[in-house]
C-alpha cells in the first residue's frame, strides 16, 4: 500500500505549495481554498454533496478499554451520553488505534499512517537514543489537509507529539498543533504533565497558559479536565455554517493518575463494591479509592461530552456535525473488576487485541443511520483518507489508510483493508502483529509467531500457528514488508528509560550527601 512512499519533505512542499499558489492569487486566501476544494478529486470514490461537508469533531479519551461503555457491555460504569451517542448513530466492532500507547498511536491518527511508516513509533524515550522523537515540520497532519480544505481547526487537551524542552537547541515549536495546521490550541504539551490532573502550566496556542493554584502532588486547584471541555464548549459557540470546522478533543481520562472531585465518585459510594486501594505517594498521585475513582472520571468525561454535544444543539449545528467518539489505545487499570477489555485478552502495551481494538461511535444525523453495527475492520490510518474525501479535499496526503466514508454512511461496497499492522518496543517489545483478514499474527520478542482466527476466537485463546505453517510464513513475509526504515525505531531491545532516570536521580543524591 505504501509502494510509493516519496520523500516526505518533498511530498509536504508540493501538497502545500499546489494550494498555496492558488491562494497567492488571492487576498481572501479562505474563500478561494473553500471555492478549491468543491473541486473533487478523480481519485474520490464515494460522491459526497457539494453543500454537506460536515464539521467534524473526534472526541478521544485516554487509556479507555473496548469494554468501558455501557455500548460495549460495561455494566458497572454509567455513559448515558455516549451510550446515546451510538443509539443516535453507528457503532463499530473492530476499529483499532495506531498502538497499543499513547505517542505512536496519536502520530498514527494525524497523520494518516501505521507503526511501520510513522514518524513516531514509540512513546519519549523508547528510542535508539533514548531521546525523544517529535512531529516535523514536514510531516502532513489531518489538520494541515482540512485547513488548506477551508476548515477551521483546534485541538484540545493532550498533545503529546511535542517532548523537546522548550530551553536548549531542541526545535520544539515545529512540533506544536499551530505549527501542524491547527488555528487553535489548548492544552498539555506532552506526556508528563497529563499525568496530573492538576498540572500548573499549559498551552494556549504557543503561550504557556499558568495555573499558579494548581499543585499536582497533592491534587488541588483546578482539574484540567474541566477546562478542556469549557474551551471545547467555548469554541463551538463560536462557530457558524458559513465555515466547517474540526475540533479535535483529546481528554486524558481515565489515563493514571487516578483522581476526580469528589462530586463524580458519589454514585459509586454505596455500592458494595471492593475497595481497591491505591498508591498516593509516587509518581501518579492516585486518590486513596481506585474503583469508585475510575467510574467516577468515566462518567464524568461523559457528562461532560453531553454538555458539549448540547452546546452543539443550541448552535444549531449538530445536523451537520460529524461526531465521533474513540480511545487512544486500550486500557490500562482495571484489574477484571469492571472487565475494561470486554471478550478481548490484553491490555494496554501488549498487541492482542485489548491493548489495541477500541471503541469507535460516530453520528451525522440524517447521513449516518441511527441505531445501527459495522464490523468493517478499520484503524487510526484511516481517518486521514475519510475525513480527506468527507472535506473535499483537492488533493489527499499518501496514507496507509482506506476511506472508511462509505461504511459509515451505510454502504456494504465498503473498501477493506489488505492487512493492518502494528509495533511496539517498551519493556516487552519488541513486538510486532498483523491482521488479514480474520487472521491475527503475533509476534514477541525471541518468540515464534502465534496466530489466531480471530472469527471464532476473539478472545485469541487457541494459537493454530503450528497448524498452520503455510499461512504463518506467508503472513511474516508482509510483515517484513509492511514497514520502512527508522534510525530511532529499528525494533531491537532498549533498556528502559524510567531505570537511567532513576539512576540519575540516585546518583544525584548520593553526590548531594557526599558533598
């Protein structure tokens, strides 16, 4: 699929200097690039109404399992929001994220490719170098495509693809959301500070956003949470139909740490439940409670969808407003008690299918039929393709993607996927797996593949890999092709990150006493 990978820097230039003449030509450069991209392309396959390009807002939460919403069979957890968001429009059964973490799989998301074509593969520090690797500037985002497509553009919440410092000789400005095609930012750089719910220094676009009340080791201030839904809302208000927009809204719930006001764990007090007692003095600082604490942050950021899907009434613009609700990889705290991970096996950080198979609910009333199941099997890479030809976008980026338009909108002539693939290299890696089909191939480091139908065994409990043979060697030859060079991500095993940190920081302690 990726045959004609071109150098990307190249690809990036003339992608953009194809529009950027034309609006050259022009003082009013949005309303020419709006009159370019009602242009089709001869490559778009599914017609779509000149006058229905859709705004478009993808709600990820962070670290939610397959099985976390009342949709999906939760049964402990109230999503009264989200729920009705699938009973309003489509609900999915076998979408997938960029990986099995959070770094690699929002890389994939933007920009419209797979682990093995991703300019980031793996999470800060999980590197060759042991450094981290951002977003360049000439790599091509989902946002950059809509902008030069007429859309309006923010991202809220958590980032992530920015880990240079923003002291020293790193470049870390070209990897910002304005610098990615984005109007509007708000929100958590990188990974570190959205571990902390009360973190004291955000971004509003390139200007650091200072909470001074705020103090993350003990959780108290403001929850930052909170925030990201009232810009989300603010933002909406401000829109109207004479320009499509995309928000893109990425909440850190119910990443670690665990903590929520008070308020949200209330209807989970009086339960019975099983305490689950949590660490509060280390690197995450957890309430006291975890399970009452994970439902609570759960149900909070469904509230709080609900507020922002109401604001989107009120503007009158939900009929034309694709929403789609998703997670960045699967889950990571529960312990069998809410089974986040439904049927699947895993979790995050492993590539059976629930550190990897997510939720995936999108609505468009009037175009997305209500009430209604796809089993296409679809990923992360896909929505640069669907949202390229939902926008009507002259020219679409090169994509590891399928446009999934047409399964959304209900049509059985739905292109499917040759394979997905996926890798990981933290502490198990390296790890590598493919899907073809109903066939799931596995691959741990030292290990023989495993393979397994996932048709009749979702729950990937049967290996058939010495049954089959044939198909085993014919499923590892894509493998081998179904990804491209990286210097910082050549799947050989790293040492952790975390362990030079922490004998860093030993070492520095022990030289603070002998001094």
């Amino acid at each position: 699929m990726m045959n004609n990978l071109i150098n990307k820097s190249t690809a990036k230039f003339a992608f953009i200097l194809t529009i950027s003449s034309l609006v050259a030509a022009c003082s009013q450069s949005d309303k020419l690039v709006n009159e370019v991209v009602k242009e089709r392309s001869p490559q778009s396959k599914h017609k779509v109404n000149v006058n229905s390009r859709p705004n478009i807002i993808y709600i990820m939460a962070d670290d939610m399992g397959y099985g976390d919403l009342g949709v999906y069979g939760q049964e402990k957890i109230n999503t009264p929001n989200i729920d009705k968001l699938a009973t309003d429009g489509i609900r999915f059964t076998q979408h997938y994220a960029g990986a099995t973490v959070c770094g690699p799989s929002r890389a994939s998301l933007l920009t419209g490719l797979h682990g093995g074509h991703s300019p980031i593969r793996g999470n800060p520090g999980w590197t060759n170098s042991g450094g981290v690797v951002d977003l360049k500037s000439d790599d091509i985002t989902i946002a950059e495509m809509l902008k030069l497509s007429g859309y309006k553009t923010a991202a809220i919440g958590k980032w992530g693809l920015s880990e240079t410092k923003e002291t020293g000789e790193g470049d870390w400005l070209s990897a910002m959301p304005l610098q990615q095609g984005f109007d509007y930012f708000f929100g958590l750089k990188g990974h570190g500070a959205a571990h902390h719910y009360y973190w004291h220094r955000l971004f509003e676009n390139n200007t650091p956003f200072e909470l001074t009340g705020n103090d993350h080791m003990n959780n108290e201030g403001v929850y930052t949470h909170d925030l990201f839904t009232e810009k989300a809302i603010e933002y909406v208000q401000k829109q109207n139909e004479e320009q499509p927009f995309f928000l893109y809204l990425a909440y850190t719930i119910p990443h670690l740490a665990l903590t929520v006001p008070e308020e949200s764990k209330q209807q989970y007090l009086d339960l019975g439940w099983p305490k689950r007692m949590m660490n509060t003095q280390g690197h995450y600082r957890n309430d006291p409670e975890g399970n009452s604490t994970y439902a609570g942050m759960v149900s909070r950021m469904d509230r709080d969808i609900g507020q922002l899907l109401a604001a989107l009434r009120l503007q009158g613009l939900d009929e034309n407003t694709l929403v789609i609700f998703t997670s960045d990889n699967g889950h990571e705290y529960d312990k069998e008690f809410f089974n986040s991970n439904g049927p699947l096996r895993g979790s995050k950080r492993d590539l059976y299918e629930g550190g990897i198979r997510i939720p995936f609910i999108a609505k468009w009333p009037g175009k997305i039929k209500a009430n209604t199941t796809s089993n296409h099997i679809s990923a992360f890479w896909d929505m640069m393709p669907t949202f390229c030809e939902l926008s009507q976008a002259k020219q679409c980026p090169v994509t590891d993607g399928v446009s999934m338009t047409k399964s959304l909108l209900g049509d059985e002539t739905q292109e499917k996927h040759e394979y997905l693939y996926w890798e990981f290299n933290e502490s198990k890696g390296p790890l590598q797996a493919l899907r073809k089909d109903d066939w799931k191939w596995i691959k741990k480091h030292n290990k023989q593949p495993e393979l397994y139908n996932l048709s009749d065994d979702i729950g990937e409990t049967v290996n058939l890999a010495k049954q089959k043979l044939e198909l085993v060697a014919q499923l590892s030859i894509i493998v081998e092709s179904a990804r491209t060079y990286h210097p910082e991500f050549t799947l050989k095993k790293l040492p952790s990150p975390y362990q030079k940190k922490s004998k860093k920081a030993q070492q520095a302690k022990t030289n603070k006493v002998t001094k």
